[in-house]
C-alpha cells in the first residue's frame, strides 16, 4: 500500500515527489513515456528563480527529478493506463499492473492547441514558433512577431509582446473576436499592434532552422500574403490532460480541474491536483512547481488526519 502515488513529471509533479519524499511518505511517481513535462522541449529558461544566467529547460527538469529522487521519490517511465480514485483505497494501474494508495497527485499538466500544419512541428520550441509569451517574449527585443489567436489571452500576449517587439501582427481568423471588449480596445489602441482579419496560417516559412516569415490565407476569398516576422506566438488555447479521470472528479466548463479553496484537494478526498491540469490563468513552471508543494503538503495533512 503505497501513502503517495503521483501520476506525472513536470515541475508540479516533481515539486510534489520532493516534498513527499522529504516528507518521508516514499512517493511513487508516474513519470510516464515521455516524462519531465514541457520545459523538455524549451530552450533557455530566464525566469525561474535561482538561475541569473538561466537554464536550458531539460536541465532545469533534470536536476529536479534527481533532487526528488535523492531524497526517496521512485519512478515508473510508463504511462498510467487507468485510474480509480474514489473510496480510501486508490487503484493507478500501469499497464496490467495496480498500485494501490491512500492518496494521489493528479499532475498531468496541459497540452497546448497547435495551429496543426506539417510546418509548424519544424519550427517549434527555439527555432521561432512559441506557445508561452511571457517565457520566450524577451528573446525577440526590437524584432517583429505575430500572435496567432483572437480571446483574451492573445489579446493580453499581444501586448505584452509590445514591451519587447517592435511590432505585433495579431492574426484572427474572423473579423470579430472571442475576447472581452476592453481587451479588443486595448489592443486596437496600441500603435504597435497590427490587426491581420480574416486570415488563416497557411504555411511557417523559414530556412529549416529559423523561422522568418508566415503565408496567410484570407478565411473568406482564399487570397494569399506574406508577411516577414521573426518569431510567432499560437495563442489559440490549451487543453489539459485529464482523459484518464475525467468522469470522476469535477471540472470546470474547460475541463480543468476544479481545486477545493487555496488548497489542491479535488472533489475526491485524498485526490489533489497540481500544476496546468488544474491552472486556467498562469501556466508558468514556478507556478506549478508552487502548486505541487501545496498538492504535497494537502496528501501530508490527509494522511496524518487519518492516521496513515
């Protein structure tokens, strides 16, 4: 019978093992096939504290998971195949194997909605196409770029873009826009920004390494356009990973995962959430890493209330 079994590996599923680990709750964590979550595939890191000259993103997640597991966190490089979660006794099966639990830590974070053409798999994470502006924004200082979206979120990365580029394409594919009416006036209203309606990504062009420009298709004639830009941001949403468990814990009109108050408690007791999965607003590495140590501590208090 295992006290902690956490299901997931990027920076909330990682903070949440060392804190139970040091915790001495020896946590099993399900790291899966592909683990160490999204910063794998980021380049340098420059806003996650104790690095002022940075980090590459795999070596951030690396020197995580070794800290977890120097203090007794232990890991399975497999996916959870299938979860149950309700009643005190929790079931994670890995393939046709059950590990069964007084508490779990749901940290399967989110995936972020691609524009979805061949071409922007060649140009992602470092070569000029991003989906985080607040982590890749300062790399484009006095360069031009486009956002790719039309809700609140494009609208706010747009001109946060504008403290660093010298100008923002923000590119919609309808003339209206999903997002709130001060955002659309905010956004109209900064010189920087250039509004690209009706248009559609047809194609990323660059040499193979970098990124230097989009081909655009009109969603209503079909007319084609190039426009020159160094780097682009999609901003067309996320959606979180919660396939696994959807139907037995709430969530919210997204699909998020709905948290109990300022803790990681779900609607299941002895079942927290930790890190994307769960955050609508801030997505960053810092801010899951926090919700994970919360995530920890709630599983710590839960299993000492009832004496486990």
């Amino acid at each position: 019978m295992e006290r902690v079994i956490i299901v997931g590996s990027g920076p909330a599923g990682l903070t949440a093992s060392l804190y139970a680990a040091r915790a001495d709750l020896s946590p099993l964590c399900i790291e899966g096939w592909q683990p160490l979550g999204l910063l794998m595939t980021t380049t340098e890191v420059e806003n996650f504290p104790g690095f002022p000259e940075g980090v590459m993103g795999p070596e951030l997640m690396m020197k995580m998971r070794e800290q977890a597991e120097k203090f007794g966190t232990r890991f399975i490089t497999e996916n959870a195949s299938k979860l149950e979660l309700s009643g005190e006794i929790k079931k994670v099966w890995v393939g046709e194997t059950c590990y069964e639990s007084r508490t779990v830590i749901l940290a399967t974070g989110a995936s972020s909605i691609k524009v979805g053409i061949p071409s922007e798999e060649t140009y992602l994470f470092g070569k000029g196409i991003s989906t985080c502006a607040t982590c890749d924004g300062a790399f484009y200082k006095k360069m031009t770029v486009a956002i790719i979206g039309g809700g609140d979120s494009a609208m706010e990365e747009a001109n946060f873009l504008t403290n660093f580029a010298s100008k923002v394409y923000l590119i919609h594919r309808r003339n209206e826009f999903r997002a709130s009416k001060i955002m659309v006036d905010r956004t109209k209203n900064n010189s920087k920004i250039e509004l690209v309606t009706p248009y559609v990504v047809d194609e990323f062009l660059g040499d193979g390494k970098l990124l230097n420009s989009l081909r655009l298709k009109n969603s209503q004639t079909g007319d084609l356009k190039t426009i020159e830009v160094s780097g682009a941001f999609v901003a067309i949403g996320h959606k979180p990973n919660t396939e696994l468990f959807a139907d037995q814990i709430e969530l919210d009109e997204k699909g998020y995962v709905k948290c109990q108050g300022r803790s990681q408690q779900t609607s299941l007791p002895g079942v927290m959430a930790a890190g994307d999965l769960q955050d609508t607003t801030y997505k960053q590495a810092i801010t899951s890493a926090g919700s994970g140590c919360v995530a920890a501590l709630d599983a710590q208090h839960y299993l000492e209330h009832h004496g486990w």
